[in-house]
C-alpha cells in the first residue's frame, strides 16, 4: 500500500482487506495497522472508501479542525484526534456520481479580479446581477452535468468559478483566463458529493461550497411546494411496505397526506420502474 500523503510505502498483511477489495473495490483506505516484529498488518475496523479521494479527506480534516493548512497538520489531527475520521465509516459505501462519461466532482476556486479586468468579461457571458454579485454563464458549459459558473464580487474585487466536474471546471477556467491575468489552473475545492452529504450528517451542519449561489435560487412556487411535501410524506409513509416487498395501499396513504390519489399513483409506479432498471444495472 501507499500512504497518500506521505507517499509512503508498505507491505499490508490483512486477509479482511482482501475481502474488501473483492468485494467492494474501495479506491482509498482509512486503517489502523501495527508492526507485529515481522510484517504491518491491520487491527481493528477496516475502512474502505468507495469515492473518498485524499482531496475529500483533506477538506473534511479543515472542517473538523481549521487550523490545518498542511498535510502534516493533518496527520498530527488523525494521531491526536482520530474519532472524526473514524467515523467517515458511515459514507465509505457510498458511491461516486456520474453522467454519462463525467464524474460529478464540486470544485471551486477563487480569483482576485479587479473591476477594469471584470468588465471586458461581461461582454462574453450571460450576465446576471444581484448586488454586489455578478453571475457569468456560457452556454453549453453552464448546463447539466458541468454547471460551469462565475461570480463576481464587485465589493471584494472576487471572482469565484464553481462547476460540478473537472471538464467543466477547466472549460470555464480557459475561457476566463484569456482575459484574467495570474489565475491558477488548479480549483482550491475539489469535492466529491458523497464526502459533502457525510461532512454533514457528521458534523451536523450544512457545508456551503458557494455562498453566492443562494442569491440567484427562484423561490418555489407555493402550491408547487406543497405539492412536492405531500408526495415526500407520501413516499416516506409508502416505502415500510416497499422494503418488506408489499403493495402499500396507495389510495390509503394519498387521502392521509391530502394527495390525489392518481397522481400518487402514477408518482409509485414510476418510483418502482426506476428502482426495477437500477436493479438490472
């Protein structure tokens, strides 16, 4: 094995790993091991992480301590501190996202920008404004999967690119950096949405990537959210027969909810015709 931030290497004596690594191939590990005299072997739980990447490790150690700024840093947390980590147990079979051929990955990074250099970028996106912040789209790269945006501070002299994969990303980077002197190509950020929905549950609090984006979110219409409550209760008070493999009795569950009973369902058999096809995949 590699140590991935150390570079380190080593021979791992583990018959558990083995199994791991049959069964649910985990691309990054997260193991307590010990030298017995004659070889390191593991000892305790084994961790095995599906779509963990040392990125994601990284920026959950800063949210656990924010002192750390080196790999070192965190090492020194792991030794001293090791619960937290121990406890990404809870996302380690959760699996990477993609689309298509891209993996869905948030990254984002940040850019002093002056206002003079900003203002020849409005002439080559879609602008939208909220004060103080601009938001920069381009076509195709701004649509799903990539989500490719730019926001402008106009306060803070601050651009931010933020994009759900690394196409994307550099898409976007390449073309701002034709008119942006002294931009990185690398994003500060680079998160998988499976170390974000765990940092969550565990840190209990929402972490926010992009604190601009907020600003151009259209409020729901209230039926239309109300709508959408009624089926989240629907299906929550459905899926107790779902997993003990019975026909919930719909039209019972849509009048408790306040459903039409129709669209509940037509809502259930289209749950259950994408929950038959991932099955097969």
């Amino acid at each position: 094995m590699v140590d991935v931030f150390t570079d380190d290497e080593f021979l791992l004596y583990s018959p558990s790993a083995k199994i791991l690594i049959d069964e649910n191939h985990p691309v990054l590990w997260l193991n307590l091991i010990g030298f017995n005299g004659q070889c390191w072997e593991t000892f305790g739980p084994l961790t095995g992480f599906a779509s963990f990447d040392p990125d994601d490790i990284f920026f959950f150690a800063t949210e656990v301590n924010p002192d750390i700024m080196e790999q070192e840093d965190l090492l020194l947390d792991l030794e001293t501190n090791p619960i937290p980590y121990m406890m990404l147990f809870s996302g380690s079979r959760t699996p990477g996202i993609r689309h298509k051929e891209f993996d869905l990955i948030h990254q984002v990074g940040e850019f002093p920008v002056s206002k003079n250099e900003f203002q020849q970028l409005k002439k080559l996106f879609s602008v939208e404004y909220k004060k103080p912040v601009y938001k920069l789209t381009k076509g195709k790269t701004s649509e799903i999967p990539h989500f490719a945006e730019a926001y402008f501070d106009e306060e803070d002299e601050l651009l931010l690119l933020s994009a759900m994969t690394e196409n994307g990303y550099h898409k976007l980077y390449n073309l701002l950096n034709k008119h942006i002197s002294n931009m990185p190509p690398d994003p500060d950020i680079s998160l998988h949405p499976s170390m974000i929905s765990t940092a969550d549950t565990i840190l209990k609090r929402k972490i926010e990537l992009n604190p601009y984006s907020k600003l151009f979110e259209t409020p729901p219409d209230p039926e239309t959210a109300d709508e959408i409550e009624k089926l989240n209760r629907f299906m929550k008070l459905a899926l107790p027969s779902i997993k003990s493999g019975k026909s919930p009795d719909i039209d019972a569950i849509a009048k408790q909810v306040g459903l039409d009973p129709a669209l509940a369902a037509e809502v259930y058999k289209k749950t259950m015709n994408h929950v038959k096809k991932m099955k097969k995949t």
